[in-house]
C-alpha cells in the first residue's frame, strides 16, 4: 500500500512548485494545527515557528481558514492524482476498492482529529469536504451504471441504492460493532470489499 | 412469500393438538399480550376474556411466564420447521437466504412490539430468544465454513469474521439510514442479500 502524502512529502512538493516562506508557513500550521486545535493556534504562532512576519503570511493568506483550506486541497490533489493512477491500472476492481478505501482512510489519520474534527466548523472547508465526497460517490455510481449496462456489474441490483446501501455501510464501519470483528482497518476494508464486490458464493456458482 | 402463523393458526393447530380451553387460553392472552404490555395484562383478564377459571389456567401454566413462552415456542417451532423445508428445497442460495431473513422479519411483526419489547423484560424468554439466534448463526456457520471446504463459497472470505459481519449489519438495517433507501423490507432483504450473496461483479466477471 503507498502512503498518503507525509508532512514531508508537502515540503519536498512545495519548495519545488512555491517559496520558501510559504512551505515554511504551510508545514508550520499543518504541524500546529494537527496538534492543537485549528480554532486556538493563532497566526502569531504559526508565523513564529514559520519565522515568517505576519506581512508575509497576509501577502499569501487571507487568513487561518484560507490557508487550512489550502492545505486540504494539496492534500485532496495529490489523492485525487493517486485515484486516478489506480483506476487506470491493470489490476481487479476488487485490489482498485481496496486501495481507493486505504487512501481514504489514511486521508483521516493523516490529517489527524484535530485537523478533521475543525474543519467541519468551516464552512467553506465543510463544504469542500462534502461537495468532493459527493462528486467520488457520483463518479462511482456512474461507472457502475456504464459497466452494468456491458454486462459486467450484476443486472439485479438498483446500482443507485447499491450505493446509497454502501455509503451508509462506510458510514458505520467505524463503529464499534464493526471495528471489534476484525484485527485492522486494511482487514476489514479487505474482507468487506470482497464480500460486496465478489460476493458469498465461489464466482463459479450461480446457484 | 409463505405467511408466518397467525393467530387464527396458532387455534386451528392447538384444537388438533390440545384441549379446547388451552386453546382459549393461548388465544386469549396472546390478543391480550399483542394489544396491551405483557407486564400489565393480568391471569385475571386473561381467564376473563377465554371464559376459563383461575384454576384451569393453573393446570396448565405456572403463571404469565410460562404462558408466554409456550407461545413463543409454538411460533418458534413453526418457523423452525419452515426453515428446515427451506433449507431442503431446490431454490438457490439467494432465494433461500430471502426466504429465512423474511421469516425472521415476519416473526417480529407477527408477535408485535408489546410482545417482543416484554419479552425481554423475562429472563427465561429472553435467554431462549438469544439461544435460538445463537444456534440459527452457528448453523449457517458452519454451513458456510463446509460449503467453502467443498469450493463452492468465495475462498478468501474469513467465514467466522463475515458471519459476525451480517450479524452486526442485521441489527443495524433497522437503522433510518438504511431504511430510507428502500421501499420496502422485503425490497431491503432482497438487494442486500443480492449484494452479500452474489456480489457487485457480474458472476461471469472474476476480474
């Protein structure tokens, strides 16, 4: 399994597309913000580890909100770039699952409770957040359509409530029920993965 | 869909089997039960209604309890046997696991909530409710776990960690974000059971 963009791997990114300074302000709050809430580290914080004059900071910022945003989309960016190179792999739709729910996943742990948990009371950030998981389940529920109708996604099932089913499913598979079966999140995302994609029954029986 | 027993059933096979007045009296309460708290119906109401005495009721029966659950027995054991006949049928797997998840369902609807919701107020109840769930998923275990060993379930699903899947997930399609996606229970038992059994992939599809 890769691993989601690090803290470091932001750094390397950002000293070859922006400034110093900016890199330095980004890893900074990141490193802040993870740590302490997004609500109580100040800009006089972030710049004081960044060693950055608050006139730097408004010359790129417009303020917090705007640079977590910032923040999340380098994040969602190099996602969505590593979404797109497995779709377009050779390996089983299955393997494809299983690695788009692993970066998800560590989507979360990477930016860690802290950084998760404040976002949602941004709102432009809440909404980036949803509108981007809206527009996945979307992208999702269109190629299940499309492959249904070649035949090759069982012809039974309502692909709209499939998915309605599935999203409500990853909702609550972090709940304790679910969590205390299996011995990881990678064994769970694998075995609930084969049991909706490959199903109960051994794929030489119909019956 | 075959009907669970109804209470008109429940007469008919007691007047085969037993005496008229015992007859009276499971129909009686089990009215009485369905309509009221099993906690607040009275022996009283109970001979009153099935025009029995007080000490015909004790012949047969030590108190409310007991009544209750010869009752619960008399459904269990008709579902029981419908299950058994389900199980030797011709049908596929699919239709079988429709069938038995819809007596289960129906099984609820038909003692209704008053009878249900005290049952589990009544240890002895309560434990026989529990121990026959038990043994029913124990059962299906270990058919999955032959099953498997004979080629015909997916050979990379843990059987006992799936088992406890459905088990977590049975209890939680009750839940409002699983029921508004469908329009109807049996809708619901029907396209998850497609999932779980067949998969997402069309059966042809291995890939």
């Amino acid at each position: 399994m890769e691993n989601v963009m690090t803290n470091k791997a932001i750094i390397s990114m950002l000293t070859a597309n922006t400034r110093e300074k900016q890199a330095k302000l980004i890893e900074s709050a990141f490193g802040l913000f993870r740590k302490h809430s997004f609500q109580r580290v100040t800009i006089e914080e972030i710049c004081s580890v960044a060693r950055v004059s608050k006139v730097t900071f408004y010359r790129y910022y417009s303020g917090k909100e705007e640079l977590i945003l910032f923040i999340l989309r380098l994040f969602v960016d190099d996602i969505s770039g590593r979404i797109e190179g497995i779709l377009k792999s050779t390996i089983s739709i299955k393997d494809k699952l299983d690695r788009i729910s692993m970066l998800k996943q560590k989507l979360v742990t990477d930016l860690g409770e802290e950084i998760t948990g404040g976002m949602m009371n941004i709102p432009a950030a809440r909404q980036y957040a949803e509108g981007l998981n809206e527009r996945i389940w979307e992208e999702f529920q269109n190629l299940l359509q499309t492959e249904q109708a070649k035949g090759k996604i069982n012809p039974n099932l309502d692909i709209h409530k499939s998915i309605q089913f599935i999203r409500a499913l990853g909702n609550m598979l972090g709940d304790n029920s679910f969590k205390g079966i299996y011995n990881s999140t990678e064994e769970m995302i694998s075995q609930v993965n084969e049991l909706l994609v490959m199903g109960l029954l051994e794929r030489g029986k119909t019956e």
